[in-house]
C-alpha cells in the first residue's frame, strides 16, 4: 500500500489496477458517444463521384478571348441528383445539371442558371462569367480517400464521426461495452427523501450527484441507497453491492478516523486490497482506492463538494479508461486570477471549486460564491502562498458531466 500519494501518483496507481471493458459490435445509431475499439477507415472516397455543388450548366473547357464575349452552347440534355448514367459533355455542348449530380466526362464548369439564358435548345454564358466564376465541382475523395482514418481506437464517436462513418459505408462499429458504477452512501442520519425528514436526518444527495456524473460519463449508474453505521449493515450491503456486477464502486462517507467510520475495515474483511488511504490533497486527505478481484473500490467522504471534485480528480480519470479512453488524463489549463486569493498554508495542494471563462482572449478564473455551481476547480500549491489579481493558476474543468448520452 502506497502511504499519503500525491495526487498525480494517486491518478498513476489507479491507472495501473484498471481492466478495460470488454467490446461488442453496435449499429451506427447506438454508437454515438461510445468508444471505439478499434480505429474506423474509411470504406470509399467521399464523395464518391465527382459532383455538381449548384443547379445550372455544366460545361466543358472553353477558350474565352474576351471578357464580352457571349458564347453559345447546345444544350444536349439534363442530368437530376440520382441519374447514374454516364454522359459526356464534348466541345461546343452543355448539360443542365441539378446540385449532387454527376458531373459527365468532359465536364470543366457548372455555371449558375441565374447567369445563363436558355432558349431554343441553346445557353448563351456571357465569357466574364466563365472566366471569374469557381468550377462549382467536388471532385471524387475531395473530402476523403478511400481507406482515410475517421475515428481512432479509444475515442469518443460524435456525430460528425457518424455522418463520416455513414458517408464511408460504414454501418456498424465496434466499441467497448458501457460499464457499470455502483454507489452508495454511508451513515445513519440519511434518508431517501424529503417525506421522511425529521431532525438529525438528512437527505442523502450525494445519491443524486453521483448518478449525475456518472450517467453524464456514458456509463451505467446503479443507485445501492444508503446503509447505516453498523459493522453488520455495512458488511452485508457491501456484500450486496459486489453482487451487481459493477466495474466500479463508489462509497461517500465513512472514511475519517471516528467510531463509526467503518468503510476501509468492512472492505478490508472481504478480500479487499487497500491500495491508498490517505491523500496528500485537500479535499480528500481521507480517500481510500482499493481492488476486490477486477473491481476498482472508490471510498469518498461525505461532504458533497469533496465528492464533486474527488470524482472528476480521480474516479472520472478510471472510468474513461475502463472505457477504453486513451487519452484519460484530466485537461489542465492556466487562467488569470480574478481576484487576490490566499488559501492559507495547510501543508498539501488544495482543489478549490471555482468559475472560470474567457474576455477579450484571456483566460480568468475566481472563486466560486455560495451557491453558484463551479465549473472548474483550482489548484492551489502546499506553499500557501498569497495569490495576486492576475496570477496564473492551474485549472481543471467540470468537462463532460453535462452530456448526458444515455440518459
């Protein structure tokens, strides 16, 4: 067992007991937002044939000697979007031609029908306009080759990835199977619901919270209620919980040196392989991580914002990669700070939940205010330093937590 790891070797000792989910093969339509595992190529050229990108005449090349010239050409027939024979546009003649139809042999231009006039089986095309005006063409594989990389191994598939996926062909893809979290909170005082309060209960809403982050994560969230303070109550829910089937659990409260903190004994009784206790953070001096066989084992404390910031810190990194996420690692970036900051010297890096947005291309950060929901949190170094207004500091965002794919 690792003895009071900083955060980044806390991240590396998770990452090192994860077991990425198996995959299975899923149609189009129910890929979006999984992770694919395997990289996607591209099964044809798009487009696929050279196309007209606007309704009018195609032509085929034509000197032009003066810019009032008029030139006249034989109109020999139409081509619609959907025709698949193959016409040839030969010197002196021109196709009316509608957008996303196929551009004949010997085809040079589209010229708009707004600048042509058609009449008696003839277009006459001022030669201003056939000198200055674009091909209006999309040539085959424009966009993309044939055998072109759409989407890496260990990427989240979006839905331009699915317009690419079914333009190239392609109609199902293979993709690591959503997992599981289970959670549950500890002690008790919770109750489920506002209807059974009285006083020295509380609601449990890191019931609540979790699911929310967890569903916003692509997985499958698996509410195990709350369970009381007693050796039996925990022992026997936990065995409960095993039972679920879960690639991770997720367990709030429970986790200080107190009578009642019975979390890390009760996991410890089952086989449980205590990899961290302790954190050299603030939150979270107090979290436990732990493998039961294949299971990662998050114990949280109790107050909900150090739940918040522990799951994105921590839980969050795990369960990108037991989906198959190569790139797992929290974004960090810099920003201006908005205000002075003094956090006061605890002896160990602080995450402060904050706010952050963008003026005139810089970044700032502050302080979240009470109640204002942060979508950000900052790091504060050991030093406990005094921060200056315009100090860069590092921060990580509240990304993706609000996607909700499958909810």
């Amino acid at each position: 067992m690792r003895t009071n790891p900083t955060l980044n070797q806390a991240r590396k000792i998770i990452k090192e007991k994860v077991v990425e989910s198996p995959t299975e093969v899923v149609s189009l339509v129910e890929a979006f937002g999984r992770v694919t595992a395997v990289p996607q190529y591209s099964q044809y050229a798009c487009p696929e044939y050279t196309q007209s990108c606007y309704d009018g005449y195609v032509i085929p090349e034509t000197a032009v000697t003066d810019t009032k010239d008029r030139l006249t050409f034989r109109v020999t027939g139409e081509i619609a979007a959907g025709d698949t024979e193959e016409r040839v546009c030969s010197s002196g003649t021109a196709l009316r031609i509608m957008t996303g139809a196929l551009v004949p042999r010997g085809g040079w231009k589209v010229v708009p029908q707004e600048k042509c006039r058609e009449g008696a089986g003839r277009v006459i095309i001022p030669g201003s306009v056939i000198m200055q005006e674009p091909s209006r063409i999309r040539r085959k594989g424009a966009e993309l080759r044939k055998g072109a990389l759409l989407v890496r191994k260990g990427e989240s598939v979006t839905s331009a990835h699915l317009a690419r996926l079914a333009d190239s062909g392609i109609e199902s893809v293979e993709v690591y199977r959503r997992p599981t979290v289970s959670f549950f909170c500890t002690g008790s005082e919770l109750i489920d619901t506002s209807r059974n309060h009285q006083k020295g209960k509380k609601i449990s809403s890191n019931r609540y919270l979790l699911s929310g982050l967890v569903r916003g994560l692509g997985a499958f969230a698996d509410d195990c209620g709350a369970v009381p303070d007693t050796t039996k109550a925990m022992r026997d829910h936990l065995q409960l919980v095993l039972t679920r089937g879960a690639e991770i659990i997720v367990s709030t409260g429970g986790m200080g040196p107190g009578k009642y903190d019975l979390v890390e004994e009760t996991f410890s009784s089952l086989g449980g392989a205590v990899c961290f206790n302790t954190l050299k953070l603030r939150p979270g001096k107090a979290t436990l991580f732990g493998v039961l066989g294949h299971v990662l084992y998050f114990g949280l404390p109790g107050p909900p914002m150090a739940v918040h910031v522990l799951f994105h810190t921590l839980v969050k990194p795990a369960l990108r990669a037991v989906q198959g996420v190569k790139r797992w690692e929290p974004k960090a970036v810099y920003a201006r700070l908005w205000e002075d900051l003094h956090p006061g010297r605890t002896g160990m890096l602080q995450l402060l939940e904050a706010v952050t947005w963008e003026e005139r291309g810089t970044r700032y950060v502050r302080l979240a205010r009470k109640n204002e929901i942060a979508d950000c949190y900052l790091f504060c170094p050991a030093s406990g330093r005094y921060w200056r207004q315009g100090d860069l500091m590092k921060v990580e965002s509240f990304e993706s937590c609000s996607r909700n794919y499958f909810c």
